[in-house]
C-alpha cells in the first residue's frame, strides 16, 4: 500500500513540477481544495483555478526542479495522510495530503500547505 501511495504522490509532484495538468488531474479528487494560511488569514485555491495556473506555467515554459522528501505517511485501511517536503533552491513547501483509497487507487482529496522561505 505504501508503494501505491508513493506513486500517487510522485505522480502528483510530477505534474506539478511540469505543469502537467493530466497528471495532477489524475491524483487529485476533482472537487478537492487547496488551504494555506496567507497575511494570517485562510488562503483557499479551488482545484479549477490551479489548474489554470498550471496551464499558464505550461504555455510560459514554467518547468520548476524540487526535491521530493517524504515524511509521516499513516494508513488506516482506505484513508491516508502523508506529508510531504518539496526542496526548492530558495523556498520549500510543506503539504499534507489526505487520500483516500476509491476503486483500486489511491486518490488525494484534500491538501493544505505551507511556504518557508531559505536562508541562502
């Protein structure tokens, strides 16, 4: 189950990383919504809006290079959540995904995130 749950995740940085829309579309439930806190407030991205963003980075050339770490991975049966640490050179981001196991594959139904700025 956790090779399954990797594959999700790297799927997903994937897409990310190459604003490829197929892929993140593929790992994420349709409906799902990004949370982040931004200026002490809920920052709330609806899944139709990064993928848009997605497109844009695409059409510009916007390819990104991150280092994947994986942290808490905790499976109960059909449920999962995983944390994630993705290293860029000046910044990182911190996600927590929950998944959820629909059909055979396991599928992400919610993330919320976090930006650290590096010390360079």
């Amino acid at each position: 189950m956790i090779n399954q749950i990797k594959k999700t995740i790297e799927t997903y940085v994937d897409g990310y990383l190459n604003a490829e829309k197929g892929l993140v579309t593929e790992t994420f439930y349709h409906e799902t919504k990004l949370y982040s806190v931004e200026e002490g407030k809920i920052d709330k991205t609806e899944m139709k809006d990064w993928i848009n963003n997605l497109e844009d980075r695409k059409t510009k050339g916007d390819i990104r290079k991150a280092k994947l770490e994986f942290g808490l991975i905790d499976i109960t049966e059909k449920t999962a959540v995983v944390k994630i640490i993705l290293k860029f050179e000046k910044r990182s981001f911190t996600d927590y995904l929950s998944l959820l196991y629909i059909e055979g594959v396991w599928i992400i139904v919610g993330k919320i995130y976090s930006i650290e700025e590096l010390i360079t």
